[in-house]
C-alpha cells in the first residue's frame, strides 16, 4: 500500500516517512496536536539537530495515518 500512497517505491522515502510517522505518534501519545503544534514541538527539542520535521511534511503524513486509521 505504501508504494500507492507515495507513489514511488524508493527505500529511502518510505524509511523517512515511516520515522516520521513514529516521531508523530510518539509526540501524540503524550499530548493530543494539530500540524502546526507538532512542527512547533519538532523546532523546541534538543534533537532537531539530529532529525528535523517541517510542516510541509507532517501535514501530509498526518492525512496518510488518518486514511490508515
């Protein structure tokens, strides 16, 4: 399913959107968020060095976790 939804089957997309996808549940099990909140927790923790998340991405896979339930 995933190569429908992204509509391309490159190993490293869906390693970055599954890490997304991971990233926002973990920050959703601690406190219910809308897009814009989740980009704003991404940009205030220490690892945004490391890893970043914008909104122009997390919208998206937020809209792929609903359709998924």
């Amino acid at each position: 399913m995933a190569k429908l939804l992204y509509g391309r089957c490159e190993d490293s997309l869906l390693k970055v959107s599954g890490a997304l996808r991971h990233a926002l549940l973990g920050s959703l099990s601690q406190e219910r968020a809308s897009g814009y909140e989740l980009a704003r927790r991404f940009e205030r923790t220490p690892w945004r060095y490391a890893w970043h998340a914008q909104y122009s991405q997390i919208r998206p896979e937020l809209g792929r976790m609903a359709i998924d339930g």
